[in-house]
C-alpha cells in the first residue's frame, strides 16, 4: 500500500508548481517529509526536483529519485495553478499530503487530508549540509 503525496512550491501569491510522489508520503519516519525537511531546503533543489515531473520515490538527491520520465512515461508537472487546484488534484490522486516549500520564508509546510488539507503544519526544520 502506498501513502500519496503532492509536493509543490509556491511561485506568487496563490500560484504553485506541483508533482505526485507515489510512495512514502508520510511526514515523518524518513517519509517524504522527513525528506523534504533534511535535503530540499533550497529554492534551486525544490525547482529542480519539481522540473522532472511525477515520482515513484523521493530521494535525497534529485538525480536518485524515481521519475516516471525514466521508465518512458511522458513529463507531468503541474504549473501556476492556485491551491485549491492542487488540493483538487491531491483528491484526484489520493494523496493523503501535500507538502509546500515557501522560498521566501525557506521553509516547508504540509497539509493533511484528514482536515481536506485546509489546516497547514509546519515541518520540524533540520540542519542540512551541503543543500
């Protein structure tokens, strides 16, 4: 069984870049958000893990992780659209969370489906090296 997961950017007021993650969506436990949280904790990292498009597994680096475009899948990314898109696109895929990096603040949050993703938490930061 798979726990889903949207991760996205915000690029304006109300305007986000987003992709899928099939597997191990969950915020903690070295879960997608544990991830996100270690090693995506800058503006260029999340653009460039966002620009290869929909995932089986999130790695630490970019180049590692499980993009569907590798096993001859055409590229899908999700570009300027508002939240409320993305949290229709979440329900679309059954993704239980939808995690959100905010340059301006670099920072991380994520959204439940237990709430229909309407109540944001914040990530517990973390030091990186080499980010």
């Amino acid at each position: 069984m798979s726990t889903r997961s949207l991760i996205a950017i915000e690029k304006d007021i109300n305007v986000y870049d987003c992709s899928y993650c099939h597997f191990d969506g969950y915020p903690n436990e070295g879960g997608v958000g544990t991830v996100l949280g270690e090693h995506y904790l800058s503006e260029e990292k999340v653009v460039d893990l966002l620009s290869k498009g929909d995932m089986s597994f999130l790695k630490a680096e970019v180049d590692e992780c499980e993009f569907y475009t590798k096993r001859g899948e055409a590229l899908h990314v999700i570009k300027n659209v508002s939240f409320e898109k993305i949290k229709h696109q979440a329900t679309n895929v059954w993704a239980e969370y939808i995690y959100v990096y905010f340059p301006a603040e670099n920072c991380w949050q994520y959204f439940d489906s237990s709430d229909n993703f309407c109540h944001a938490k914040n990530m517990v930061r973390t030091e990186s090296v080499g980010v």
